[in-house]
C-alpha cells in the first residue's frame, strides 16, 4: 500500500469494516449496524487515532486491527515467528546511539543511506542513486519515496540532513563530518539531500555505509544522544524497528515495521542474543535455542564448525573475509625498514602451518600484495612463501651475521632481539612467528598486552614487530585496500600510521582523488604492487568466514561489509519448505 | 572501649589509603582511556582526541583530578562513565542489586553446607563419609570456576535442557529470574561450600584434640554435645573471617560465573572498565567494593567478640 491521504485511509476502514459487518453480527449478539451508524462510529475513531497531524501512512494491519477492535472482533494474529541469532557481540549499554553493537544492530532498523551487496559493491538502500560533482566536493543522495518510519511518517531529506549533522555535532568517531562538511541542502521536490565538503571526498558513498538514519522529529527533542539510555522502542524504517534492548536478558528484539513497503519479510521478530562467551552461544545453537550466529568481522571459531556440521541441523556459509591478520614491522626503526630484512621475514614464517594452526584448514596462504581476493579490483601478486634457507641467506647477503655463532644474527655489534608486541586475540600467532624468526637466526621477545596498551605502544611506534588483524571495514576505510592502517597522516585507534614514503603517500592521494572506476582500478593495482615490491606489512593468512545456519531456513545472504547482517538476509530468509 | 576507637580510627586510615589508591591505580595502568572511546577502526583529528580528553577533564592535572575527585565524593557523587554514558552510582546500584541476589544466596548457602559438612567431616576424619565430602569439597575446590560453570552448563543446560544458557531472565517475572539463576548460583554455591568445608574441617580437627574438648568428654557429655556445644563454637572463628570477606567482595561480582552464564552483573562491569580504562567506573567499584571489606571487617571484629571471651576480656 503507498501513501494514503486521510480520507482514503478512513474509506479503507469503512469498506472493510462494512465487510466485516455481517461476520460480527453472525458472531455477536444479534444486533444489526446500518453502514451510516458505522461511518459514524468509525470516521471519528480513525481520524482521533490514526490520522494526526504528520501521519501520512496507514499500514493495512493497522486498519484490519482498528477495524476488528471496534467490531469486537478478534484483533488479525500477529506474525510471531522469530529469527533468533547468537552472536558474543556483548551490547554493554542501552545506549542506541553510542553503543558499537547497538549501532551495527540497528543497520537492520535504521537503514544506512547506502549498503555493500555480495560483490562487494556499493548499492543504495535509503538512498535510490546518487551523483557526485566533477570536483568531488558535491554529493546528492535522491532518497527512495518508499520508505516510512514505524510511526506512519514518510522518511524525509530532512531526515538524512539531520542524521549526518546531528552525527558530526555529537560522535567522536564522525568528528570528520563536523571538519569537512560545509552544508546540507534537500530538495522535497526530488525527493534528495545535497552534501558539500570543504574538500574533495570521494568515498562518501562508502562512509554512509555505516551510519544509521534518524528519524528527525524524534531525535531533534533530544539534546545529548550520547547521555539517552533508553531500553526501547525506537522508530526505525527498515524492515524492522528495534523494540527493545534488554541487557538482563542479554537480548535485543526487533519487530516488524508494518510501513515497511519492500519485499516482507518472514518473520514478525529478529532477536538478537548476545553471549558473554562462545562456548554457551555454540551450545545454544546446537540445542536449537537460536537460529544463526553472527560477529562483526569474525567468524564462527573454526573448532566447532564441525560439530554442528554433525548435527545435521546446520549448513555453513563460507565466504573469504576482507578481513586478516598481519605482521607489521616497525618502519620507523632499524632494521625493520631495510627491505631486504623484511624480506627476510616475509620468508621465515610458515604460513600453511599458520593457515593449519590458526584457521584449520578455512584460510589460505596470502600474497604479497597483502588485499584479499574479496576485495574489489583485487590484484592477484604473488603469493608469500616459507623458505628459511632464503631468509638466512637474505640476512646473510644484507649483513646481518652470526659473528659468535649462538645461532641469533647480530645488529650493530649485538644480538638482534626484537620486541615481538602482540595484541590480545593473537597470542598463538604470536608465539610461533616467534619460533620462526629464532630459527631463521632473528631473535624475538613476545609482549603480550591488552588492546588498550597496545593502542598506546604502537602510538608511540614502542615496538619492533606487531601482530594484530584488520576488519573489514578496516581494509576499506581511508584510500581502501588496507592503506588506512599505514598512512602516517592519520591517528586512530587500531591503526598503525607507520608509513610515510612519499609514494605510498601519494598513491594514497591519488586514490582518494577520484571516484572514477577505471582510474581506482589502475590505482588499487599500484597500491597491491607496492606491497608487494616494499612489503610495509606482511599478511599472515586470508581466512574464511563461516557462518552456521538452520538448515530449516534457507536465503541467508552473505556482504563483504557486514557479513550476514544484511538487510537482503532478513528479507529472504524463511522456511526451507515454504 | 580504647580498642574499639583504636579500631575505628584504623579503618577511618583504611579509607583514606583506599580512596587514594582507587584513584591511583586505574591510572597507573598502561594505555589511554581516550583511545577507547573512540572506535576500532576509525581515524579522528588529534583535535577531536584533545576535545574528548577535555570534555572528560584528563587534560588536567593529576593533582587537579584528584581534588576534583575528593571534592564529587564529598559530594555523593562518584562520576560518569566514559564508556556506558551514564553516571557511575546509576550503574552500580543497577548491577549491584543482580550480584547481590546470586552472589549473596551463594555466600549464605555456602557458608551453611561449608560448615556443616566441614564439621562433621572433622569430626570423625577417619569414617568413609568424611573421606567422601572431603575428595568432594577438594575435587571442586581444585576445579577451575570457568571449567566447573561450563560443565554445568554443558549438562544440565544443554544435555538436559533444564536451564536456559544465559541471561538473568527471559520476561521480568520471578519464575524466570529463578529458572536462569540457579545454575549460576548452584555453582557458586558450590565453590563457597567447598572451601568452607575444607577451612572448617581442618578447624574442627584441630579443635577437637584441645584441652576443653577432652575436659568436655571427660565430664561425660555425648559427642554431639562436645561438637556442638564447645567444638563448633570455636572451630568458626577462621570461618567468620572468610565470610567477612565474601561479604566485602560480594559486588566485585563472580567474573567467571557472569562470563558463562552472560549475567549482568558487577564482574564483568568492572572487567569492561579494566579493559576500557574507564577511570570514574574503577573509582567507583573499587571505593565500594573497599568500603563494603572494611564494613565487613569491623563486622568480623564485633562478631569475634560475641563469640570468643578471650577477645572480650583482652578488650576490657
């Protein structure tokens, strides 16, 4: 049903209550209702209800149920099957706006402007189209007119203005919108927002992937979205509106947006359960008690994908991540930034013992060229190799000799021990690259630190080696294809802002100079060729995401971005026998 | 009366000591809590980092933020969160009230089976049953709480499908709340009951062979009355002193226990503010937390004084 003016809206009423008429009296106590006394009784029970000041939308089981209600009839059933996913994304706070988790949930409830389908490709989801100027300092987003929030209103340009202000004024990690963006403008007529940057920006499209639109009328009432803690509901336009987030319960509950107008969904509620650990999520599954499992930039722990399998209640999703784990040498230090060390490096580490060890056989052996296949323009460079003889003779040739024979090269006069700094989560890659380095003749001391030191060790570049990982939002930020972790001109949480060789740095620019397809591609090639010619870091493995699934339900979709937690997965999924 | 004032004036010391420390301590931790409140993989302007420090006043000095410190807690107010966005006391009555239900029924029904079992297992340390509760009492007691909770977990959640696997509730109701606490508190109970068990039966055994106790037989009495009525008594002064103490931890939470079974409750609040280096969210466990031991201590203190008259004469 589209948009329906008042009138219209009551008329609906009026016919299908009409309809209705005979099946209440044949039910009810024998009394007879002239139509002219039920437009009386209805018209004014619809207008004070539904028909408000704003409210432009009536959805039809909103109708059928004000319909029934007045007639005494039973109210149409709700839809309460549910779609119950286990995840140990642990939502900390019933913060809507500034918790991590809350904000990746809701993607399903407060749809981003734009999405990533199955290739990895940028597609509208609030936004139809867009354009951008010829300088790349002009976006305008021309918004789909189909869209309605879970209270009846019509989501608005003013809507997604607001959202991106509101966003740059209060979060810390939008603070680039408030430094770069001059003005909004929206057009009611075509239905679009117009954003102007003091800069060129060329990868908007990509940064408006992931923040959520707001309904305006709701959110300009309040001043400090980070300070709101409320449990629930929020208006959305999605699919489905978040009801509530219930940290007791460790669960949050979307339901159905009755206004929403795309394909409808299967299901009358998503339930996301959240789990402290994974082994009582696994056995959750196992039992039944949810449906699916999902964790932002991760997969379900390779060691149990076989037990489920065994079930014989789930299949498997299995797509390569554009997300790894890497080795990353300190540039900034000798000898890490002697290429012919890293070199070294690159061949000292045993990466099918890696992909064995760490993945259990759901990963590969990466390339040079560092970017996993699953990325766009992917270059496919050659692939890194174990060979410790070449390692040893590469140090060898570079002047890093064992003069005293102990089996450790020296630099400088002495032994080399590099400070290995391994981030929690990495422990295990830790310890064996260790074992590679030493037998290859480099000495190494593991420092095992939590994320926030590590977060502070590497600002201060107070480290040797490092071992971490990327997400995939990770490989796509900055210039994409991974060059956000390295730029030196950024600062940032998990990135490492080592590298300021002019032609990195300009490549970077280069990249984020132009949105024209043909150019990225050539650009995105240079930047694979470059680590692979200077190898600034070295991946340690690709990996797989795996993503258990009832088999009672088929449709799920897989997105580089955001994995299953697309909007095409709870659009598609239903029964398997339906 | 000089040794209770002595006393009160060495817990009022306590205190001091403490709030220093919970100030100090968080901040002698490696890592920048500025850094947390941003995201993972996002880039921000060092002036967007200089704003945030301002805004949450860590652009002074550390002098500065302590006077400010002191002068909120003289004010009952222990700060905001940087992380939950919410003011510290909110968070940790909201937490405190949950930890309290399971960690405190598992204190009391410990301390209950501890010393019973623990008795009668001093008692006659020779019978099989005494062997039987104390491989018991030891086998958990060895067992590592995260292995024991996932154990349970396992069989009486998933083989079984008795209990649900996480949450405090399903609906606020109290069958749910009943239904999702008892594996969490049985398991904490468990673990509290063994170790009482062991302290009290080594108590007991050594109680058993004092003078009083063979005066005690001697006189006639029946063993229960030896037991119950002198060896009891005294063998419970070590337990006293342990239950105090659980008391005072009682809202440090039961870390393991909540990461199993995904409760809400203060362990994992003050584990997330470790990793987050939420400095007013630590300042305000750690103070109530170390008020509750020294409350707890003082309230060991009185009870040895009800229950030992060496204590009270030595006081007089």
């Amino acid at each position: 049903m589209k948009t329906i003016p008042a009138f219209l809206s009551c008329l609906a009423v009026l016919i299908l209550a009409a309809s209705l008429v005979p099946a209440a009296c044949a039910a009810g106590d024998g009394e007879t209702m002239t139509r002219a006394e039920l437009s009386a009784a209805i018209l004014p029970y619809m207008e004070a209800t539904y028909c408000g000041e704003n409210v432009v939308h009536l959805a039809p089981i909103e109708i059928r149920t004000a319909a029934c209600r007045f007639l005494g009839l039973p109210e149409p059933p709700e839809n309460t099957e549910a779609l119950r996913i286990a995840t140990p994304n642990v939502v900390k706070a019933t913060n809507f706006y500034d918790d991590y988790y809350v904000g990746i949930f809701t993607h399903l409830s407060n749809l981003p402007m734009m999405r990533m389908d199955a290739n990895g490709h940028l597609v509208g989801l609030t936004a139809d189209r867009y354009e951008v100027s010829s300088d790349n300092t002009q976006w305008t987003f021309y918004l789909k007119d189909d869209l309605f929030w879970s209270d009846g209103r019509r989501v608005t340009p003013e809507d997604v203005a607001f959202s991106f202000e509101y966003l740059g004024e209060h979060e810390p990690d939008a603070g680039w919108i408030k430094e770069t963006l001059v003005g909004t403008t929206v057009s009611d007529e075509e239905n679009a927002v117009t954003f102007t940057f003091n800069k060129p920006y060329t990868t908007i499209n990509l940064e408006f992937a992931t923040y959520n639109i707001l309904p305006k009328h709701i959110w300009e009432h309040i001043s400090d979205p980070n300070e709101y803690t409320e449990a629930g509901p929020f208006v959305g336009d999605g699919p489905y509106y978040l009801e509530e987030i219930d940290l007791n319960a460790a669960k949050m509950t979307f339901r159905k947006n009755h206004h929403w107008q795309g394909k409808q969904p299967a299901f009358g509620t998503v339930e996301v359960h959240w789990f402290a650990n994974d082994d009582a999520a696994a056995l959750a599954l196992e039992a039944g008690d949810v449906d699916t499992y999902y964790r932002y930039a991760n997969s379900y722990p390779y060691a149990g994908v076989q037990r489920l399998k065994d079930t014989g209640e789930f299949n498997t999703l299995e797509k390569t991540s554009i997300g790894l784990t890497f080795l990353a040498p300190n540039l900034k230090r000798a000898p890490m930034n002697d290429l012919s060390f890293r070199e070294a490096l690159a061949d000292a580490i045993n990466y099918d013992e890696l992909v064995a060890v760490d993945t259990l056989g759901y990963g590969t052996v990466p390339n040079r060229g560092f970017v996993p296949p699953g990325m766009d323009y992917f270059a496919d460079t050659p692939a890194l190799a174990y060979d410790p003889v070449a390692a040893r003779q590469i140090l060898h040739d570079a002047g890093y000799l064992d003069t005293d024979g102990n089996g450790i090269v020296e630099c400088n006069g002495t032994d080399l021990d590099l400070d290995l700094l391994v981030r929690t989560g990495f422990e295990r890659d830790g310890q064996l690259i260790e074992e590679y380095l030493e037998d290859v003749g480099i000495g190494a001391t593991v420092h095992q630190v939590d994320s926030t030191t590590w977060f502070s060790l590497k600002d201060e570049y107070d480290y040797d080696l490092t071992v971490t990982g990327t997400t995939p939002w990770g490989m796509l930020m900055h210039a994409g294809w991974g060059t956000g972790y390295f730029d030196s001109r950024r600062t940032g949480k998990g990135v490492l802002h080592n590298l300021d060789d002019p032609v990195y740095l300009a490549l970077c620019d280069n990249i984020l100079a132009t949105s024209d397809q043909a150019q990225l591609e050539r650009y995105a090639g240079e930047m694979q060729a470059y680590f692979d010619d200077n190898l600034p870091a070295i991946a340690l493995y690709w990996k797989k995401d795996v993503i258990p699934y009832n088999r009672a339900y088929t449709g799920w979709y897989y997105e580089p971005l955001f994995g299953i937690y697309d909007i095409e997965t709870f659009l598609n999924v239903r029964a398997a026998s339906g | 009366m000089t040794g209770l004032l002595a006393k009160g004036i060495r817990y009022a010391v306590s205190l001091l000591v403490v709030v220093v420390l919970t100030f100090a301590l968080p901040r002698a931790m490696p890592g920048d809590p500025v850094m947390n409140i941003i995201g993972e993989d996002v880039s921000v302007s060092p002036a967007t980092l200089d704003a945030i420090r301002a805004e949450i006043g860590l652009d002074r000095p550390v002098t500065e933020q302590f006077a400010s410190y002191l002068w909120s807690l003289l004010h009952l107010d222990l700060g905001y969160s940087y992380h939950l966005s919410a003011p510290v006391f909110d968070l940790l009555v909201a937490r405190m009230g949950w930890t309290l239900l399971f960690t405190g029924i598992a204190i009391v029904v410990g301390a209950a089976i501890g010393i019973l079992a623990g008795t009668v297992a001093g008692w006659r340390p020779e019978t099989k049953r005494s062997r039987a509760v104390t491989l018991a009492a030891l086998a958990v007691s060895c067992t590592p709480p995260y292995f024991l909770a996932l154990l349970f977990l396992s069989f009486f959640s998933f083989r079984l499908g008795l209990f649900p696997f996480k949450g405090l509730y399903d609906e606020a109701t109290f069958g749910s709340v009943v239904h999702h606490l008892f594996l969490p508190v049985l398991v904490l109970t468990l673990f509290a009951a063994a170790r009482n068990t062991l302290i009290m039966r080594g108590s007991v055994v050594q109680e058993k062979g004092s003078l009083y106790a063979l005066y005690a037989r001697a006189r006639g009495l029946s063993d229960r009355a030896v037991l119950f009525g002198h060896v009891l008594k005294n063998a419970s002064l070590p337990i006293v002193t342990l239950i105090a103490l659980d008391f005072g931890f009682i809202f440090s939470g039961a870390l393991f226990v909540e990461i199993v079974f995904s409760l809400n409750g203060m362990g994992t609040l003050i584990y997330d503010a470790v990793l987050g280096r939420d400095y007013p969210l630590l300042q305000g466990a750690f103070l109530v937390i170390a008020v509750m031991v020294v409350c707890a201590n003082l309230a060991a203190d009185l009870v040895y004084l009800l229950v030992d008259p060496r204590i009270r004469r030595q006081g007089q």
